[in-house]
C-alpha cells in the first residue's frame, strides 16, 4: 500500500499544523453548492444526487421560518436534526425568538460554521413575544417552473408546479421527458402530492409521493443516502420522519398516503404505499402492484429521541429499533433491524464526540450480513447496499479539515476486503483567495487490475470580493473564478482540469467554462460537477479524450407587482454533442 503510506507521510505534519493554526472550511464549489455540503455530510457535489439538491434549492426561494413553523416542519425540512430541533423549541419557549444568526449559533446543538451553511435556507421574521407561539402562516402562493432543452435532435422538457396555502398545505406537480423519448406526452416521469398541516393531534398528511427517513436508514430510507464517509455528519443518518416528495421523477420515494400525528413528545406515522404504482402509471406494461403497509413509533426529548418502525410488502419486511442521545456536544446513535423474511439481524452503532477547540473525533461500526435484504434500506455504507457489509469507520476534522479511514468487508465472502481514506485540506492563501486540497484512496487487495484507486483534486477559487473558507463568499456583488486540476490512478493514468469564471449580483448571475479531460478507460471515468439553473443538477462522467465548453447565465427581475421571474440559459458543447436548455420560472 504505497499510496497509503504516502498520504499518512502528507498528512501527518499537516495535522500537526491545523492543531496549532485555525484552518477555515473548504470553498463553496457553486453558488450555494459549499452550504449543501456542509449540511448533508457529503464530500463533494459529486456525492450529492438531484432529488438532495431540489430539497435544499426550494429552501433558497421560500427560506423556512423557524421561529414561526411547527416542530414537523422543522424536523421534516431536513435542514435541522431532531436533536437541534428540539434545542431550538427549548430555547424560544424560555427566551423567545431567535433574532440574529450570532444569537442562533449560541443555542446547544448549532456551532458558528453550521449556522453560516444553514443561513441561506432561513429567515428569522418573529412577530411572537418571548414564550408565546404564533403559527407559520402565510396567503396563496404558486411557483412555477418550465424547462425546455435540445440536444443534438432529441428535445426533452420538465415543468413543476406548487400551490401552498400558508398554515394548510400545498399541492406539488412534477414532470420531465428524457432525451430520445418516442412520445413527449405524455412525460416519462412524473411525482406529485396533495400535503394537509395541522396544529393539533395531526400534524401532516400527504397523498401521493413522500419521503420517509427513519432512524439510521436499516428499515426505512427514501432518497439520497451517501455511499462512504468524510465530514463527521455522513457517520450517521439524520431522521426527518415523513416529507413530502417533490422532484422531476421522485425515484426512491414512496407513492400512496402516510400521516404524521403527535402527542408532546410522542410520535406516529401509519403509512401505507404501492410498489410498483409509479411505473405502473408512467406506462409500463410489466410493472406488478404490490401493497406496502407500514408504521413508525417515536419519543423525542430534549437531547435525544428513540424510535421503533416496522413494514412489511408480499415475502419482504423489516422491523428495528433506533436511538440518539446528545450528551455535552456528544451524539451517541444506533439501531437494531430484523428481517422478517430470513431472519437476519442488521445493526450499526457511532458516536461523534467534540473535543477541545474545534476538533471532533468520529466512529461507525455497521454489520449487515449478506441474507439481509437492503430493499428500501439506506444505512451508513462504503458498498452499494445495506446488506452484505461488515465495517468500521473513523474519522477527525477540524476547521475544515477532514481525514477518515474505513475498512469494509464482505459478510459472504470474508476475503473480498476494502479500504478508504479520504482526506480534505484547506488553505487560506489570502483574504481573496482558498486552495483545497482533497485526496481518496480505495484499496482492494482481492481485485486483479483496479488494485488502487488514488485520486487527487486541486481547487484554487477567487472572489474579487471577498472568499473565505471558513465563512464562503461574501454577499456583495463579485467577480469569480476557480481552476481545477484533478488526476486518477486506476487502470491507468486519467485527468481532468477546468477553468471557471463569472459574475453574481443579486439580479445577475453569469459563468462560463472550459474543461479539458484524457479518460481511456471506463473504469477510470472521473465525475464532475456542472453548474446549472436551479431545479436542476448535473454532474456527468467524463471519459475519452476532449475539450468541453459550457456558459450559463440566470437574470431575476419583477415584470408584475408582487410577481417575481427568473430565466435561465445554458448552452453546452462536449465531445461535438452540443445542448441548449431554457428554464422559466415564476414566484406569484
């Protein structure tokens, strides 16, 4: 393990540096691409998967109110932990609203730089008087989106469309076509809801598509769930309970009715889905219709919450046990599953601990033996599935640095064995400058040719305005840029650099980009994020040998009172396949 050994060499003195000297966060890879990272665990925006993307972007439009929503809002938005959710409704019950982002960054369970990631997705309007609660509600509102694009002769469009009626509920329309589809109408892929809110016993109800997150991802897990380990957030899974789900095609999400109910602190969701119904309804003939009924129990205190689940569809279900508890800035979390068909029994367990000034110390131990079944499952892993996997993880970061090492090893197979070591580093080189560093080693020493897999990426960003790394980009009107040069060793020696510049204002955003990539062999494809118009993401694999090109520019303006219109325009050119995409949309 050459690799290995030279990166502990780097690293090392390295770490030694960061515990005498402050080092900030990484840049932001985008506009608020850095915020997303922070708050979701992933290493990179190429960890991140579109529907994650669409939860956090609807948040930038309509900032969640957190001094005027309910408890489920809060916790279902997943922006927030049960824990600091929790924190925060103790905190406003004994000293009334929070009135700054300083005085939110001082309640147990947030720190300075979570509250600088999670500021663009909140807004602190408080008409309530200390200890006294005032519902979130708000008039009419309908959002409207529609996307055409061209690629090559194939054309492809998306549309979406939300009616909230503030304190009530919202009604949510979802729908996209795929380049070389046959038919454009109907669309390929489509998701959609009817979501009811109430104050009381009933919390929330959703017809349709929703998301259900439960304890550590054994039982249930709808949506992203990340594939390995850097920040301490990807060492365990945060519980949002039942969402509704309002993507372009709503993959990985359940399609029926679920319902939210709470007692103090006790919780309730009976819910009950339909595999099978969504392909069903988009036209497949060969799709089967099964039934899915399921329930989740839970209590949630102060600083820490316990929870049971349980579901079952035709031969398959599960039922487990999960729990959390924050003790003095330590998290302690795990679950137990059983499988109700093989009677396998699954089981992860961590903590993260804070210690001294800035440092947190991370571990995970998961089994997951190979007759578990991971249907519906999205548990801590460096494997594909929760299922099949034995493993222990560990990791430290501080500022922004981040360093883990994980070793995994098939249950049905004991000599198929994995490492990974991932490290990120950043570096402050002036008040207008940040380089990162990131390294990733995966050794598998079962394997005949991809033995290694070392990657090595290098960010330099620049803002005529200000960029730090702890902190991001400042809110004024800048000038930006970033250069990048990454490289791969697997199979053989791949690499992949690009150039970035553009302008933002607050009515103004535009970019453009040049890439430049030598790729062989398939095994050694690299994966890179391209900026794009919100609503959408995109983070294509490169492989062969070419030059890209892409410019996207987004203008906000107000054409009507009260109306607000942002267009988008991309155009693109990769490989001699050149693609245009127009986006509209509209905030009534």
């Amino acid at each position: 393990m050459k690799s290995f050994t030279s990166i502990i060499a780097i690293a090392l003195p390295l770490t030694i540096r960061l515990a005498c000297v402050p080092i900030p966060v990484p840049a932001q890879t985008g506009e608020y691409i850095g915020n997303i990272l922070v708050l979701s665990g992933a290493s990179c925006a190429e960890d991140l998967d579109e529907q994650e993307v669409e939860i956090f972007l609807h948040y930038l439009s309509h900032p969640l109110r957190i001094n005027l929503c309910s408890r489920s809002k809060l916790i279902s938005s997943g922006l927030m932990s049960q824990y600091q959710v929790a924190s925060l409704e103790d905190y406003r019950s004994r000293s009334g609203d929070v009135l700054s982002y300083s005085e939110l960054a001082l309640v147990e369970g947030f720190d300075e730089e979570y509250v600088a990631a999670l500021r663009p997705f909140i807004s602190l309007e408080s008409n309530s008087p200390p200890g006294q609660k005032v519902d979130d509600k708000r008039g009419l509102k309908q959002d409207a989106l529609l996307r055409g694009s061209v690629k090559g002769k194939d054309f492809s469009y998306g549309l979406k469309y939300k009616l909230s009626a503030g304190g009530i509920g919202d009604i949510s329309l979802a729908a996209r076509s795929y380049y070389g589809d046959a038919k454009l109408f109907p669309p390929s892929a489509w998701s959609g809801n009817i979501a009811f809110s109430g104050k009381n016993l009933l919390t929330k109800a959703v017809i349709g598509d929703y998301n259900l997150r439960l304890g550590q991802g054994l039982s249930l897990w709808s949506g992203m769930s990340l594939g390995g380990f850097s920040s301490s957030s990807s060492f365990s899974r945060r519980p949002t309970g039942l969402s509704p789900s309002w993507s372009w095609s709503g993959i990985g999400s359940h399609r029926g009715a679920a319902a939210a109910l709470s007692a103090g602190r006790f919780s309730f969701i009976p819910f009950i889905s339909f595999p099978g119904l969504r392909s069903k309804m988009e036209g497949s003939a060969k799709s089967v219709v099964g039934i899915m009924p399921g329930v989740s129990l839970g209590w949630n205190g102060r600083s820490g919450q316990i929870g049971f689940s349980s579901w079952c569809s035709g031969s398959q279900g599960k039922v487990s046990v999960d729990g959390r508890w924050n003790i003095h800035g330590a998290d302690i979390f795990g679950e137990v599953a059983g499988d109700l068909s093989s009677g396998a029994v699954a089981s992860v367990a961590g903590t993260s601990i804070l210690i001294g000034e800035g440092w947190r110390i991370s571990g995970v131990a998961r089994f997951y033996p190979s007759t578990f079944d991971g249907s519906w499952s999205g548990g801590v892993r460096s494997w594909t599935k929760t299922s099949d996997e034995i493993g222990v993880a560990l990791g430290i970061e501080r500022y922004g640095f981040q360093l883990t090492a994980d070793l995994g090893v098939k249950d049905s197979d004991r000599g198929r064995r994995q490492v990974k070591i991932f490290a990120k580093i950043p570096f402050q080189l002036s008040p207008r400058h940040v380089l990162s560093l990131r390294f990733t080693e995966r050794y598998r020493p079962y394997e005949v040719y991809l033995v290694y897999r070392t990657g090595l990426r290098l960010d330099l960003d620049w803002a005529s305005a200000g960029l730090s790394a702890r902190y991001g980009e400042s809110d004024s009107a800048t000038w930006k840029a970033r250069l990048r040069l990454e490289g791969l060793l697997c199979k053989s020696l791949a690499g992949l650099t690009y150039l970035e510049v553009g302008r933002k204002t607050e009515k103004l955003s535009a970019y453009l980009r040049g890439t430049l990539f030598l790729v062989d062999n398939w095994d050694d494809r690299i994966y890179s994020y391209e900026r794009d118009a919100p609503g959408n993401f995109s983070v294509p694999a490169y492989y062969g040998r070419g030059v890209a090109f892409s410019a996207v520019g987004g203008y906000k303006f107000r054409p009507w009172k009260r109306k607000t219109l942002k267009l988008y325009l991309r155009v693109s050119s990769k490989s001699a396949v050149r693609e245009a995409r127009l986006q509209a949309v509209l905030e009534i």
